[in-house]
C-alpha cells in the first residue's frame, strides 16, 4: 500500500475499523526490533490518530446537529400545541 493511497483507505473506514487498525500498529510497533522500520510505522500510526480524531469530530458535529434539530422540533410542537 502506497503512502499516498493511505488517506483514502483510511477515510472510507469507520472508527470502530480504524481503532482496530491503530491498535494492530501499536501491536506491532511493539513486537519490532529494527528502529528505521518503526520510525516509518510510528508516523504511519499518527497519520492514522489524526485522520481518528478528525472523523470523531466530524461525527460528534453530525450528531450535535441532529440533536439540536429534534430539539427544535419538539418545543416547536409543544408551542404549537399550548397556542391551541
């Protein structure tokens, strides 16, 4: 896998499937003994937190969102109703 194709591997993957994926790298950051070789994985492994850290914020926004909209529709209702 080549290093400019990793974003959008990654961005088409859910955050349950990229922790998975960052605590594999953990795993075998972990397990590695040559030093060049996990520098490499290391960065590969903070690219991975980062694109992590920008889909949960993108998903708390949605979620927010879509909180702050059902919100409004019930006190729009409950409104609607006390002016009946």
């Amino acid at each position: 896998m080549k290093d400019k194709n990793l974003p959008n591997y990654y961005n088409s993957m859910t955050l349950e499937e990229l922790t998975k994926e960052a605590n594999r790298m953990i795993e075998d950051l972990e397990k590695q003994k040559d030093l060049e070789n996990s520098l490499k994985n290391y960065q590969d492994l903070l690219n991975l937190n980062s694109i992590i850290e920008k889909k949960f914020k993108k998903n708390n926004k949605e979620v927010s969102e879509k909180t702050k909209e059902k919100i409004l529709k019930i006190v729009t209702e409950s409104n609607e109703k006390k002016i009946k």
